[in-house]
C-alpha cells in the first residue's frame, strides 16, 4: 500500500483535471523542528504512559510499555538525536511506528497533525557535513513556508541498537 494520493489541484480555477500527488505524514515537533513520519506507518499516538525501566539499557531506551498486551520498546528521540533533554509534560507522546517489522514507541514533545505535502515538494536530504548523522533522515518537504524533517523510520535505529533491544526484551 502506498500513500501517495492524487488531489485534484486548481479547483476553480480553470485547471480541473489536474492531480498534484501528495503523501501523507503525521507531523511532531522536538525543540523549534517539525519532523514527519509516514502516516502509513504509524500505529498509533497515546499520552505519555507509565515506562518500565531495563537495566544496562542504551541511553536513548526508556524502558518499555505495555500497549494491550505487547511489550513495546521506547525510545527518546531527543536523546537519540543528541538533543537537550526536557521534562515529559501533558503534551509529550509516544509515537507508536513499524521499524523493521517491529512496533517501537517514539518520544517526542508534541504530535501536530496529519499534513498532506506535495510530492514536488518533498527534496532529498542535503549532506549537511561528516559532524550531524542524517543517515536517519529520509527527504524535506515544504508545507507553505514550512520545512518538515521526514524521518526514515527504518534508520532511527540502527540493526545493532535493535538486536539489543531485541534480547533485553528477552532477558
């Protein structure tokens, strides 16, 4: 399934039958950025929960929850992105996304909306330099005269990061 949608664009304007292709994205903020995810992707967005603590975890691993019988991994994603670290408030939440097969919570300050952005309007990421990791950064997009940061879900955590949180789950 593929969630690139065609818009009929111009609507009254004398261009009826034109499409634009959009996607979909559910848009977060951390700090003054806007990040996207695939809407297709994302499970589900719940309140900020009770996170149980696992010991000899990575820095950025909170623990896990239990989400309706499924012991799901979490992960602060301002600690993952080397970010200042806050206290969770009323609107941090947990951003519950497929990466690589699997259901992983997502930390962010506040979940924005669902936005539709242009297909034209979506860039591949700049090398900014060898000093910020992008490799979890899949393109830009621009909506009106905002960037929004799309996030390759399958990258925020690397395969060595998974495996362990894979057997402390088993642990």
């Amino acid at each position: 399934m593929n969630n690139t949608i065609a818009r009929e664009k111009g609507k009254g304007t004398g261009k009826e039958g034109e499409h634009e292709k959009l996607q979909q994205f559910v848009t977060f903020t951390m700090g003054t950025e806007t990040y996207g995810a695939d809407v297709l992707k994302v499970h589900e967005i719940i309140g900020i929960t009770d996170i149980t603590c696992v010991p000899n975890s990575l820095p950025f691993m909170k623990g896990v929850i239990n989400l309706r019988g499924s012991v799901v991994p979490v992960v602060d994603l301002r600690i993952k992105f080397k970010m200042d670290e806050r206290d969770y408030d009323a609107t941090t939440v947990i951003i519950i996304v497929e990466v690589k097969h699997r259901s992983i919570g997502m930390i962010v300050d506040t979940v924005s909306d669902v936005i539709d952005i242009a297909v034209t309007s979506i860039q591949d990421t700049p090398h900014f330099s060898a000093s910020i990791e992008t490799d979890c950064i899949k393109n830009i997009g621009r909506k009106d005269e905002h960037l929004v940061i799309m996030l390759d879900r399958d990258k925020i955590l690397t395969a060595e990061e998974l495996e362990f949180i894979k057997k402390k789950e088993t642990a």
